[in-house]
C-alpha cells in the first residue's frame, strides 16, 4: 500500500501549523481545553494522532477546531487562507 493511501485526514499538518502561529504556540494540550470549551472531547493523545495522520477527524471536530485555532474549515482542508 503506497504511504499516502495510509493517511487518516488531510487536516492534521495544518492543525500543527496552526497552533504554531500563536505566541506563545498553542500547546495540543491547550487546543484540547479550548475545544472542551466549545464542546468538543479530543485530549491531548487523540490531537497528536490527528497532527501525525493516525486518526481521522469528525465533521464537526473539524469545524470545532477551526474555531479553536482561528482559521477557516477549507484552509484545514488544504485551502487557501
């Protein structure tokens, strides 16, 4: 099986580089508080899973984590800011 079919999600790279534009970065155990916030049950393990492409990501995790890190759903997607 090629490396790429083994993906989970598309999202997970820009999830990191998202948490690494705050000042100080937004730590997974941080982005993990701001979720709860809003609903959202992912720890700390679940978010490394997501950044390293070993877990999927759930629609509305998705938008839940868009609103966490301030960024559009599309841009997660691969989209342009």
């Amino acid at each position: 099986m090629p490396k790429s079919a083994k993906r989970k999600n598309i999202s997970g790279r820009r999830i990191q580089e998202a948490r690494g534009r705050f000042r100080p970065p937004l730590t997974q155990d941080r982005l993990s508080g701001k979720l709860a916030r809003l609903g959202v049950q992912l720890d700390r393990a679940a978010i490394a899973k997501i950044e390293n492409n070993l877990r999927g990501v759930l629609d509305y995790e998705l938008r839940a984590l868009a609103k966490a890190l301030g960024v559009r759903v599309d841009w997660l997607l691969g989209g342009e800011e």
